[in-house]
C-alpha cells in the first residue's frame, strides 16, 4: 500500500479536524489513525475514511491542499449500516470551528459539498461541487480479480488426509431461496473421508435472531468437540464456498499454524464476484481488524493486493475452519439488547486479543455470499422451491450425516 507522507502544513491542517457522531457524542479526530483509512487521490490530495461503531459506518471527505496554504474540503459520502443508524448525523470541526453540522442522515444532508479553509476563515462554496471521483472502474477490479486467479495455489495447497472433521451448518426457512445451491455446493467440498455433516433446521422459537444462531453454533461446535474431531468447519446458509475451500483453510492452519482459517467473502456477490456496485469503493470484505467492538472493515482492494495469507481480528463465520483450541469450551456468545451489533463472529474477536489466537484469512479466493433474493437472482437466476430434508437424503446418502429437526 502506498505511503502516506504528508506536508508539515497538511499534517497541521488534518490534526485540527475531528468529527462528533450526533446521538452518540462519540469523537474521532485525526490523530487518532486506527478508526480512519487515507489514501491518495493524488500528490497534493488525500481521501479519509472516518468509521465508527461498526465496519460498514463510514464519513469519507477529499482534502486538497491549494497553492495559496488553503484547504479545499468537500463530503464525498456518510455510509450507514445497520438501517437502525440510518438517521445518525455527524459534524465536523476544525479546531472549534464547525464546518458542518447535521451531516448525513437518512437524507445524506450536505454529501457532495465543498468548502475551503484558510487559517480560521472559511468559505462555502456557492453551490455543492462535484466529489472527485474514485478509481474504482470496473476493469480495475477484474484486472485484480484475474491477477488474484493467476495466484491461486503459489504457494501450493495441501491435499485431503485422513483427519476427522464436523461439519456444521445453521440452516433456516429465510434461506429457502438458496437451499438447493447450497447443499450441491455442500456436497461437492473436496472433504476427508471421515467427515460427519451435522446439518440443523430447527426453527427455534423466542430470543432474538442472532441468540437462535448462536444457540446453533455452540450446539454444533460442542458436537465437533465431543466425537473428537480434528476440525469443526462452520457453512453458513447463504455462502458457495469453492470446492478446495477446507483444503485451502487446512493448509492455513497446518501450514501458517492459524487458530481459526476462513475464506472471504463481500456483503453481496453478483455475476462478476463479490463487487458488483458501481462503486465497489464502497464495500469490505466480511473481516474486520482493530478491536471489538470498535473493529475498522477491510478493504477489498487491500484484501487482493495484500501478502497471503491475510492476518485479521475476526471475519464472518460463512466459511470458517476452527481448531479444538479455537472452538474452545466456553459458550460463543452475541451482544446483547437492546445494543445487537455483533454476532458470535464479531465477539470472537474479543477470545483472539485475549488469548492471542492466529485468525487468518486466504486472500486468495472467495465464497459466494447470496446475501439475499436479489444477489442469488444476479447470479443464479429465479430460485427454486425444493424440499430440504429430501434433496439432503438424496443428495449425502453416500456420506455421513445428522439434520437435527
């Protein structure tokens, strides 16, 4: 990744300016570098990335340093995710000074302005500016796409042994539209002989929807624990893993001595993998470093461009490979109401600060994650209605297995 070296007059400039998140009185300023991400956009331009709370909260401004010692500020986007934080506003500051307030919102208030600062004046534009536009064209990705394909096993992979492992998979109704991808995806892993699928679609009653899937987690991952196998590999419902998918996290493990392996995968998927926005900019990769629960998301262009293998807090559990250290005996667990963020995943990440498990994630291939209707129509077409239980039968008749009803 390209160093960022400032001027001594921008690195004054950027250490003067701070955001408040309205509702939260949550700061961020510049100096602290761990919640931000700065890029160039070119020699006398940076591009800041501001997060907060959660990987997918995003305030990004462009900064360009005029010849006359003035600063040229313009808003380029104010991302929110979960909906629930939708209606946050942030503002922005520069020393005491406010240069916006009542930032974003539902209505995205103020994205595309531009103001200019100088010393402790400053001058709004008479009209919003245009934002500088990323380099995010679509060639760009697929040239990294292909160049991450022409990598694919340098270095090689390691083979199927004769290593017990359980796989679990949480399956439920909302997932229907993807139920028969995804057990023939299932069934055609490259797997050890001595593999036992334990799949469950028990509609559990109550509790909150993250609380039913770590009620199936622990049930899964304390099975893999008790028939003693060498692995558990969690599959969430909605994810294509590749077919050397174990394979490649096996060799994370017994190669780079990884705790937990984990194939990658983006918040949506379409025809030409997991970006198919028009700015693809915008999305992460599904993993997460800093510290829960303030983890910052990982780019996907520092994903593909970054050495394998890719070094994280934690990563959605879609396709996880864990250890019996990694599993561990204790219950994973979920924030709780009225606060829900974070799943058994993103809470991982607190057992791997506090007893230094390897999380490593191949940077070199991904899942299809059919997040929903319209992803699995981009890449698939219409669903099919199918009977699960029976299209199981059918298609692991040959193998072992258990669906926990």
């Amino acid at each position: 990744m390209t160093q960022i070296t400032l001027t001594q007059s921008f690195s004054n400039f950027l250490n003067d300016l701070w955001i408040r998140v309205i509702g939260s009185n949550q700061e961020i300023h510049f100096r602290d570098r761990e919640w931000m991400r700065i890029t160039w956009v070119d020699q006398k331009t940076v591009r800041i990335k501001f997060r907060f709370y959660h990987a997918e909260n995003v305030l990004t401004v462009i900064i360009r340093e005029e010849a006359d010692g003035s600063f040229k500020i313009t808003v380029e986007d104010f991302s929110l995710s979960p909906t629930s934080w939708r209606d946050f506003k942030a503002n922005i500051f520069y020393r005491t000074y406010l240069l916006w307030g009542d930032l974003g919102g539902s209505s995205l208030d103020h994205v595309g302005e531009t103001l200019i600062v100088k010393g402790t004046d400053i001058q709004r534009m008479a009209t919003p500016v245009k934002p500088l536009e990323p380099e995010t064209v679509a060639s760009s990705w697929e040239q990294l796409f292909a160049l991450n394909e022409k990598r694919l096993n340098d270095p090689p992979i390691l083979d199927v042994g004769d290593e017990k492992v359980t796989v679990g998979v949480p399956w439920g109704p909302g997932k229907m539209y993807v139920a028969e991808k995804f057990f023939e995806n299932l069934a055609a892993l490259r797997l050890p002989a001595e593999t036992i699928f334990v799949i469950d679609v028990a509609d559990r009653a109550g509790a909150f929807k993250q609380a039913k899937v770590a009620a199936s987690h622990n049930m899964l991952k304390q099975g893999a624990l008790d028939n003693g196998s060498k692995y558990f590999m969690l599959i969430e419902a909605d994810n294509l893993p590749p077919p050397e998918g174990y394979l490649r996290m096996k060799t994370l493990i017994e190669k780079y001595d990884a705790d937990v392996a984990n194939i990658p995968y983006g918040y949506h998927t379409g025809p030409k993998g997991p970006i198919f926005d028009c700015r693809p900019e915008k999305y992460h990769a599904f993993c997460w470093r800093g510290e829960y629960p303030l983890y910052h998301g990982v780019d996907f262009r520092d994903l593909l461009t970054s050495a394998y293998p890719f070094h994280v807090t934690s990563a959605g559990f879609g396709c996880t490979l864990f250890t019996p250290k990694a599993i561990g005996k204790e219950p994973w667990f979920t924030d709780q109401p009225p606060k829900v963020v974070w799943c058994t995943d993103g809470t991982f990440g607190i057992r791997v600060k506090r007893e230094k498990l390897k999380f490593l994630v191949d940077n070199r291939v991904f899942c299809q994650h059919l997040c929903c209707p319209s992803c699995f129509q981009k890449v698939h077409g219409e669903p099919k209605a199918i009977n699960v239980i029976e299209k199981i039968e059918r298609l692991f008749r040959d193998k072992k297995y258990r669906i926990i009803q």
